[in-house]
C-alpha cells in the first residue's frame, strides 16, 4: 500500500481545507453574500479562484446557514450548455429536505428539469431539438424557490463567469433573473479573464453594468506560503532544507506555481525523522525571516 504520496497538488484546484491563508479574502466575501452584495471575483488563471470560492461556500453554509451551489461554466457554448450546467450544480450539491422540496417543485412545472437521472440533459440527449430555454428559466429561479421552501438563501457562485460571453444575451438573461433576488441570494461572478470580466461588468451598455462588487484576487504573501510548504515538508518526515527561499524567489507569490515547485522540491527528498516538528518549524521560518533581514541590509 502506497503511504507516502506528495503532498503538494498544483494540477488542480485544491479542497477548502488546503487553501493557503486567504482569511481576510474569505471574509470579504461572505461579508458580501450575508449583506445581499452581489461580487465579481476576478484574477488570471491558476491564482486558486476556484479554490477560495469552495472555501467561501463551505464557511458560508458551515456559519451562516446559506445554500452553496457552485456552477462551473468554463466554455460554456450555447443555452442548452448552460441549462445543463445549472441543473448538474443544483443536481450534485441540493442535500436532505432541501433537494426533496425543490425536486417536488421541478416536477411539477412539468418541463424536463430534474435533479435525478432523467433531467433536461437526458431529454436533449434523447431529442436535441428540445428546447432549453424553459428549463434554464427555471433553473435560474431557483433560489426563489429555496426560499419560499423554508427561508432558504442561496450562495450561488458562476465560476468563469467570463464565459458567457460566448453566447449571446445570456448575460442579459441572467440579469433578468437575478436582479429580483437580492433578498434570497448572493452570487459571485468569479472569471479568469479580467478584461473579459470588465467588458461585462464596466462596459455601460452590457447588462450587468455596475451590478457587483469587484474584488481583485491578489499574490499570496511569501511568509503563508513558507508556512503551508515547511509544514507540509514536516508532515511527511523531510526536511526542507535549503529549498525554501529559491522556491519563494521563484513563486513570486503565485499559487499554483509555489505548489508546482514545492511539488517538484519533494521529488527524491528522503524522509527523516525530525527532531520536533515545532522546533522545525521554527528554525526554518527564522531562516527565512533572516534571509530577508540580510537582503534588506545589503539593498536586495
């Protein structure tokens, strides 16, 4: 049995509990979503988006009692596309009481939505000329429903939201629905696009002008990268060595390449067994802390 795996993942977005700080980020967010603010979360690709919106929807359910629904609309290319999205989302992440109420309500409007096996996306798949345009209706207006099943908020984020630009008047018809929701939803409009995402959301005459806040995600700071990497090194019995400072050197601060470079540190380092995991911790953050104080005084 294989016991020893890297612990460093950098292919793919990361769980809630493997989000590196982005505390103040999370916060923010969910500031947002409890006061009715609708946000536009934007930053170039692989600077952990997805992962802080899990985050935000896992606190946002965990503290504040709200319903998460992530919807992933990367190239997304027609309505149909979309519809099958949504349904996918609501499908995958409505639990308990909450998905029985909302299952009853979808089969009785009688238009193919489902959250079981035999949705829309089943019929189009039977008969793609199916019309979705109904079944996206309702699916958008689901958090009307969840609140009118028991007081129910919605925490709804779009992730590569930029997307929709794609097809036309989606934007349009997304606005349709959700302007009338602000008192039983929150959304997040996350893109990693940034200029795409300006032309939706600062452009005057494009519909969702001016409807979200934006939040810019930022570089990570070296001292939680340091952090998260020599604990991580520990947590699998390696040293970490002389590895660290180059690693932030060369990361800059971007996530998804520290965990690539930490991923590829970890490669051929035999595990020991530390002396003590907090003294190895600490030895190696004053060798960092130091390294910067010896760069200042030296006018690096």
């Amino acid at each position: 049995m294989i016991t020893d795996v890297n612990p460093f993942v950098y292919s793919h977005p990361v769980s809630a509990e493997d989000v590196i700080d982005r505390d103040g980020e999370t916060q923010e967010l969910l500031r947002n979503a409890v006061g009715g603010h609708f946000v536009r979360l934007y930053a170039p690709r692989k600077y952990g988006k997805t992962s802080l919106l899990k985050r935000a929807l896992r606190d946002g359910e965990a503290e504040e009692g709200l319903i998460p629904i992530l919807v992933d609309l990367y190239r997304v290319s027609s309505i149909a596309d979309v519809t099958l999205r949504l349904e996918r989302a609501y499908s995958k992440q409505l639990k308990g009481a909450v998905r029985t109420k909302i299952e009853d309500f979808l089969q009785k409007t009688g238009i193919g939505v489902s959250l079981g096996a035999y949705g829309i996306s089943a019929k189009l798949q039977l008969d793609p000329k199916v019309d979705p345009l109904p079944a996206l209706h309702a699916l958008l207006d689901l958090p009307l429903r969840l609140e009118e099943s028991g007081g129910y908020r919605a925490y709804v984020a779009l992730d590569e939201f930029q997307d929709v630009s794609k097809v036309p008047n989606l934007d349009g018809l997304i606005r349709s629905h959700i302007q009338h929701q602000a008192d039983v939803a929150s959304y997040v409009f996350a893109g990693s696009e940034p200029a795409l995402m300006r032309q939706l959301f600062e452009v005057k005459d494009r519909p969702l002008y001016g409807s979200a806040v934006p939040i810019r995600l930022q570089r990570l700071r070296n001292e939680d990268i340091a952090e998260y990497v020599a604990g991580r090194f520990e947590q699998t019995r390696r040293g970490v060595g002389e590895t660290l400072n180059p690693l932030l050197d060369a990361a800059k601060g971007h996530p998804q390449r520290a965990m690539l470079l930490a991923h590829r540190s970890t490669i051929g380092v035999k595990r020991t067994r530390p002396r003590s995991p907090s003294s190895t911790r600490s030895s190696t953050l004053s060798g960092v802390a130091s390294t910067r104080r010896s760069r200042r005084r030296c006018g690096q």
